[in-house]
C-alpha cells in the first residue's frame, strides 16, 4: 500500500508552518504513523523546533530548496523515511520559494513513485500581500511565476489572513485566484484554521481539467534540474540558463549574544526593508525569563513566548539584495547598554 502524501506550498510568511502546527494537533487524534519532512531556508531550523512537542518523527532538510539545489536529498530523505518508519502519512512543507511543480517532479523518481500517493498540493495564500505580491510592477518576474504556480498547481487554496485585509480586496485576491485556478477548492481562513478532513480529502485536479499544466508527468529521470553546464555555472557565480525564485534569495544567519531590548527589537522587526522578505528566530528580552519565538513579514510581526529552551537565540533573514552588515548593525542596537 502506498504512503499518502500531502504537499504544503505557500509564500514565505503565508502561513504554512501555522497550518502545520494545526494538521498535526488533529493528527494526534487518530491512528496511525506520520512522518514531517520541512524544508529550510538556510542552515538554520526555525519552523522545526516548534514542532517537537507533537510527538511526530521530523524530518528537517536545511540550506537549499527541495525544488532544485537539494531535490537529491528530498529522494535519499523519502527513501530514508519509507524504509526504517513506514509511515500511513508523509507531510511535506516546502520552502516558500519553492514551485510546486518541480517538487512533484522529485516525488516521480523512479525509486518513489510507486510507493507514494500524492493526495494533493494545498497552498497557503496570504490575503493581505497576494495582489502586491502577484503584481509585475512591484515583483521580480522570478517572485510573480512562483507565487503564480503555487496557485495554479494548487488541488485546494487556503486564503489565509482574511482579518488582515478588507472585503474588496479578499474579493479582487479571489477573483484572481479564481483566474489562475478555476477548479481547486477554496476556502477562507483565519491563522490556518480549517477542518481536518477538508486537507486529508484533498484530491488531484488532474487534465484536461487543469489548464497549462502538461497532459502527463514525467517520472524524473535524474536527481537535479540543472544541467551539468550549469551546474558548473552556478558554482562559479554566473547566471544559468534557467533563472528561479529560489536562485535569486539570499539567508543569513545572526547569533544573538546577549537579550536584547523588547521594544526596540520589535522596532527593528517593524522597520526592516522591504527586500526582507522573511525574518524568524528566538530571542531572550532583557529581564525576561522566557524565550521568545518571533515572526515577520513584510507587514506583520508576531512574537510569543516558547517554553522549549533547546533552540539556540538566533534571527534567521530571507530576501533579496539585502544589506548584512546594515541589518546587523541595526540589530545590535537593540542589545541593552
């Protein structure tokens, strides 16, 4: 019998790891094993930490995207998994700049395929950023392709974040969902908030149904989407003949070495550039004895307090042509003289 799989998509901040959060608190509820497997951004685990407490094997894939620089690793890592847990269910939350399509390419690996069972693609679309998001004049045209297919490739949307936005714009974020995916179940949510059984009853929107997407898939024939020649390009700093989302964002990673000041570390979060696209970590206030666990995107922050001590104090940064040393310098104000 194959693995049932359910694929988690979304734009960074859109709310995937919340839906994450939500599926596993229900999952607790009923028999049978699940296997996590979460993709991050850089080197450091974020999102995974906060998901010990459930009591689900994790699987974490770290510094790269299992859309092209590590789909190697999502093959090794599911054949891993198949092999020493057997699980009923595998979830797979991928990167935020991940297309769907080239992670459902890695699942027709030749060693996978007949032991998975794709049961759909859910995607996470944050209501308040969609339209600024989708939009070629305030996007890269890497940025607009992935946020478009993470829609169109979809086989259920989450509009998330409805209370952030107004309801002329929920209708025209709609009205262009409804453009890209006309078929894919939709359904309004509030901080991932849905029935259990509407995500584990998703389904395959399969051709001719699905429009652009090809009559077929083909089983991948090699680990990898680059070309050896560009592969070698890559490793050389120069373009490649295949430019993605993915090749264009940068992480890095701040180790906080003392707490630092609330408030002024809740102004730095709110003041960040608009090419941060994505900020998370823990961080100890000073004169506080519990960690905090903090979120941002370009126009929410979100911090509460984290009672596993395990995770070290770190901010993680994703965007695009990001000032390090700007935002370091920023950062360091924040600790208390």
């Amino acid at each position: 019998m194959s693995t049932h799989v359910y694929l988690l998509t979304g734009y960074l901040g859109s709310g995937k790891t919340t839906l994450l959060h939500n599926l596993l608190g229900s999952l607790r509820e009923q028999d049978g094993e699940v296997v996590v497997l979460m993709n991050e951004m850089g080197e450091e685990d974020i999102d995974g930490e906060q998901l010990q407490g459930f009591g689900f094997p994790v699987k974490k894939m770290l510094d790269g995207c299992i859309c092209c620089s590590i789909r190697g690793e999502l093959t090794e890592g599911l054949k891993e998994i198949l092999a020493s847990l057997k699980p009923d269910k595998i979830l797979i939350e991928t990167t935020g700049v991940a297309d769907p399509i080239d992670v459902i390419d890695g699942l027709t690996h030749p060693e996978l395929y007949d032991r998975l069972d794709l049961k759909g693609t859910i995607s996470v679309i944050d209501a308040s950023r969609f339209l600024d998001l989708n939009s070629r004049f305030q996007s890269t045209g890497s940025l607009v392709k992935t946020i478009r297919n993470q829609v169109r490739y979809a086989d259920l949307l989450l509009v998330n974040k409805t209370d952030l936005t107004t309801p002329d714009v929920l209708q025209k974020v709609q009205a262009k969902l409804r453009e890209l995916n006309p078929h894919a179940p939709l359904y309004e949510t509030i901080r991932s908030e849905v029935d259990l059984n509407l995500l584990l009853s998703v389904k395959r929107i399969t051709p001719p149904e699905r429009e652009e997407q090809p009559q077929t898939v083909s089983v991948q024939k090699s680990i990898g989407r680059l070309s050896p020649m560009d592969k070698i390009k890559q490793s050389l700093g120069i373009k490649t003949s295949q430019p993605s989302l993915y090749n264009s964002i940068e992480t890095f990673a701040y180790p906080f070495t003392a707490p630092v000041d609330g408030e002024k570390f809740e102004d730095f979060l709110y003041d960040l550039p608009k090419n941060v696209y994505r900020a998370k970590g823990y961080v100890l206030f000073h004169g506080k004895k519990e960690l905090i666990s903090f979120q941002h995107t370009d126009n929410q922050v979100l911090m509460f307090p984290f009672e596993n001590f395990g995770p070290k104090m770190v901010a993680v940064f994703i965007g695009e042509g990001m000032d390090q040393e700007k935002i370091k310098q920023d950062l360091e104000k924040c600790y208390v003289e």
